[in-house]
C-alpha cells in the first residue's frame, strides 16, 4: 500500500484508512493484533474506527418476530439490499452462517 510520508509520520489516503477499516471488520483479530501485522499503530487504528462510529449513522441491532408462510420456493428467506441485490438462504442455513453473511454487509458508510 501506498503511503505519504512527511519525516518519521506515515499518512494514509481516505481510500487506504477506509480499507483498512474494512479489513480489520472482516478479520478476526483484535485491534492490537491487527494493527501490529499491518503496521499501523493502534492509536491510529482506533482513531480511524472512533470517526466512522461518529460519522455514520447509529444503527440499533434488534430482532422482530417473522411469519413466514409455506412456499414452494427452494429458499427459506430473502433479503434484498437493493433492486439490483438479493440473498436467498436455503433452509439448510446455519445461525452461524447468517451471522457472518450479515456481518460481512455492514459497510462502514
């Protein structure tokens, strides 16, 4: 990755802090960990993460009850993101799965 430098300070692009953010959501590791194997400090790591909590909307987690009507579809749920993007979940899909599939959609704004 690509870097400015100005003296012993590295400085990161828009593009290059937004993607680290992404990996560091999709990796497992902690943010100490993380931020030692790409480099970074963890200051500027949680910075980075800080700004985006502040910068994007606050959305609640939550579950609402769902009936769900026997079809003869193959699927067992739909989700649509756009009118352009749909997930169908067989009834074979795990709460693991499901997790980590919603897991992997939050965008970080």
């Amino acid at each position: 990755m690509k870097h400015f430098s100005t003296g012993s300070r590295r400085r990161f692009t828009a593009d290059e802090r937004a993607n680290f953010v992404a990996l560091y959501r999709q990796s497992d590791l902690t943010q100490s960990a993380f931020a030692r194997q790409h480099g970074i400090k963890l200051g500027t790591l949680q910075q980075w993460l800080n700004r985006l909590k502040t910068q994007c909307p606050s959305i609640r987690p939550g579950f609402q009850e769902l009936i769900v009507p026997l079809t003869s579809t193959p699927w067992a749920a739909e989700i649509r993101l756009s009118p352009e993007i749909t997930i169908q979940l067989g009834s074979q899909a795990t709460g693991q799965l499901i997790t980590q599939l919603l897991g992997n959609l939050r965008r970080p704004c």
